[in-house]
C-alpha cells in the first residue's frame, strides 16, 4: 500500500458521517418533545434542538474535512501518539451515553438516565473509576431534574420504576 493510499484510508471520514447521524437522531428526538413553553418563551426541546443541531453541522464539517485530505488537530502535532486513529471502542461508548436517554428516560427517569449516560461518556474519555463517575451522575441529575421541577418544566416522576 502507497502512502498516499495509507493517508487516504487514515481519514476518519466515518466520524464526521456518525457525528451528523447523532445530531439528526437529536433533532428527530427533539420532534417528539412536547412543544409548551414557559415564562422565557423556549420550550423544553430547544436545548436538544441546539445540541442536535451544532451536532449535525459538525458532521458534516468533519465529512469535508476528511474528504479535502485536512488533518486533525492532533494528527498535526508532533509525537508518537499523534498518529493514532480515534478510538472506535470510545466513540461508541460515547454515542450509546448520547443514546442513553432516548432509550431509557420514560422507563428509569431522568436522574438515573442522566447517571448512566455521564458514566459512559467519561468511560469513552478514560476513566475507569465507575462508582465515582456514577455517583457524579446521580448527583447531576438529581440537582438537574429538581432544578427543572422548580422552574415548572415536567420532566416526568423522579423514577418511574418506583410509582
């Protein structure tokens, strides 16, 4: 294989074609949310709609990249490691905490949705020490979902499971 041919295949265009995909999953998502509003005029669904919308416009910015034979920003630097091919096995642990809540939020509640989601995305991102990030979770969801109680955005029963 040519080097050319090695640049070629090093390209992660695959990652940019992931990244729109979960943001159109986002905005497919956010479809369904209820659209009422409250005392500033934003629904619950913009914030996923933003998120599923940043999320899509860099997909497709990531795609370009790729297929104009850009490098990454840490292919760009020196050093062993720079020339490393972005983890599959953390990018997909990364994309099922992003999934997490569209499969298990009406089932488990948002706390321990959001518990689960934050354990698998710092997962993706190293760490290993689960009991910590799962208790940093909780916690995060749990003051999340008061919060949004408190400002009269129903986010469900504190967990399903339990009514």
């Amino acid at each position: 294989m040519s080097s050319l041919d090695q640049r070629k295949a090093a390209r992660p265009w695959w990652l940019g074609v992931a990244v729109f995909a979960m943001g159109a999953l986002w905005l497919y998502g956010a479809a369904g949310i209820a659209s009422t509003t409250n005392y500033i005029g934003l629904g619950p669904a913009a914030m996923v709609q933003v998120a599923g919308g940043g999320l899509a416009i860099l997909g497709i910015l990531l795609v370009i990249q790729a297929l104009r034979g850009e490098t990454f920003a840490a292919q760009e630097e020196e050093g062993a490691d720079a020339a490393a091919p972005p983890s599959r096995s953390a990018f997909l642990l990364a994309l099922a905490g992003v999934a997490m809540p569209l499969l298990t939020m009406k089932m488990l509640g948002f706390p321990i949705t959001a518990m689960l989601a934050f354990t698998l995305v710092t997962h993706a991102f190293g760490s290993r020490r689960t009991l910590l990030d799962l208790a940093i979770g909780a916690l995060i969801g749990t003051f999340s979902w008061y919060g949004f109680e408190l400002l009269g955005i129903e986010l469900g029963p504190f967990i399903p499971l339990l009514r």
